[in-house]
C-alpha cells in the first residue's frame, strides 16, 4: 500500500528518527524525477542520525540532510536559504512539520520552564518554520500547473496529536497525563486553522493530522501502531488530499478528528 505522494521536492523536519525517518524512507521507496528531500534535523552529525547518515549515502542525489533546528531562528533561517538554492525556480512542494517534543505533566506537577520548551518546540518552532519556508511553498504553488489543492503543488502539512484535541482529551487524560504535551498541541492545532485562513489565497493546502498512538522514542513501548504502518497512512491521507481538507484535523487513517 504505498502511497503516491508525487511531490518534487519535500521538506520534513525531526527527520533523523521516529516518523520522520519513516517518512523519509517510503517517500525514498516511490521513486519520482528529480525528487528532492530534505531532511532537517538538530543534530545530522550526531549517535541519533546515524540511520538518516547511512540513507543519505544510498540516496545521494535526492536526499539532503538539512542541520534544521525549529527552537533557533537563525538555524531555520539557514536551512531555508540552503534549500532555496537547492530548489532554484521551482519552490518547495511540501513542508511537512514533524519535529516535537513530549512530556508528561498535571496542573500541580508540570514546571514553568517545561511548558515553555513544548510551546517552543511544538508550536513558535511550527510558526516559524511556516513562516521561513512560505515564500518557496508560495513559489510552488505559482509555478504549477495543477488547479486546486494539492500536496504535489504547495502544502503545509502539521503533525499533530488527539492530545491537541480539547474534546476528546479530557476523557483519556488518566491514561496519558501529558498536560504540557496536549496544551501545545491544542495550540499548534489553533495555528493550523489560522495558518490555513492565510494561506487559502495562495492556494497552500494547510492541514493536521494525527498519526495514532505509534511505537517511537516519543510513542513508547506501549504504543499500539507500527510506524510503518502510521506513516503509510500519513503519506495515502496526504496524498488524497484536496482543497476539501484545507484546514482540516484528520487522523492517519483518513477519519475527520474533532477539534
């Protein structure tokens, strides 16, 4: 079940483990004329790349990895220039926001100073990522000859959580107890609706999706979804699709998420 995800070139960030890694393997796996990926990460010379490290030697003309670190402006500055001059006239098809932080915590427990990294990360990070790279996404979607929506065309494509859903959360907050976590992800899921307000007009398909409870670092071992199996169901969601999802919540499996 691979999905098409026909994108020329696409941006992925927390790219050296976890989903993003995954990601960047099954879009490796459906070949496509002079694809490009980037894949960012904080630290591409680190223990933790080693796996991204040995897929960037196999796959030398269309995967570059991109030192991209969402809580430092000057480093997302950085990267969008390297990438810009590597994608020329063409513009960035697809940003996909995958890099987050994790962290357990209740209203009596949760420190200051670590709801200020999930917001950071997960949500000023997200922004400012979008922010960055929309004159290359907004590029894209100019120089295409595709009418509507699309992920192939120009799209923004936020990882989010049913941590970031304010109705459901409540119910299953004794079982995941990750105050911090869930009140970012609300707040990026915010972003996303207002991102996708803005960006309607340049016709950048903008959109969450929620990759279900998977067996990563972030996940644990008590997590019940292969990554391979969440990632496929990202990739044939995103690739499907269209101007009828902007600004939309969906899980991997293509079902609607309640806000």
């Amino acid at each position: 079940m691979m999905a098409a995800v026909k994108a020329a070139s696409v941006l992925i960030t927390g790219a050296n483990r976890g989903l993003g890694l995954e990601m960047v393997k099954q879009i490796l796996e459906a070949p496509c004329p002079k694809r490009q990926i980037f894949a960012g990460c904080r630290d591409p010379h680190g223990p933790k790349s080693e796996a991204l490290r040995e897929l960037a030697k196999q796959h030398p003309n269309v995967l570059t990895i991109t030192h991209l670190d969402v809580t430092d402006l000057s480093s997302i500055k950085e990267a969008a220039n390297k990438v810009s001059s590597s994608l020329g006239t063409r513009g960035l098809n697809l940003l996909v926001n995958n890099a987050a932080l994790c962290s357990r915590g209740t209203l009596m427990t949760v420190k200051a100073e670590r709801m200020r990294d999930m917001f950071n990360t997960n949500v000023i990070g997200t922004l400012s990522v979008i922010r960055e790279f929309l004159p290359y996404l907004q590029t894209a979607a100019r120089a295409s000859d595709i009418s509507g929506m699309s992920c192939d065309k120009a799209a923004v494509i936020n990882i989010s959580s049913i941590g970031g859903s304010v109705s459901s959360m409540p119910g299953i907050y004794h079982q995941f107890p990750l105050l911090p976590y869930c009140v970012s992800k609300a707040g990026l899921n915010m972003l996303t609706a207002l991102a996708a307000h803005e960006l309607k007009a340049d016709e950048i398909l903008c959109m969450a999706i929620h990759p279900g409870w998977v067996k990563t670092d972030m996940g644990g071992e008590k997590a019940v979804i292969e990554t391979r199996d969440s990632v496929a169901g990202l990739l044939k969601v995103m690739s499907n699709s269209t101007e009828n999802e902007h600004g939309g919540f969906m899980d991997y499996t293509g079902q609607t998420m309640p806000w």
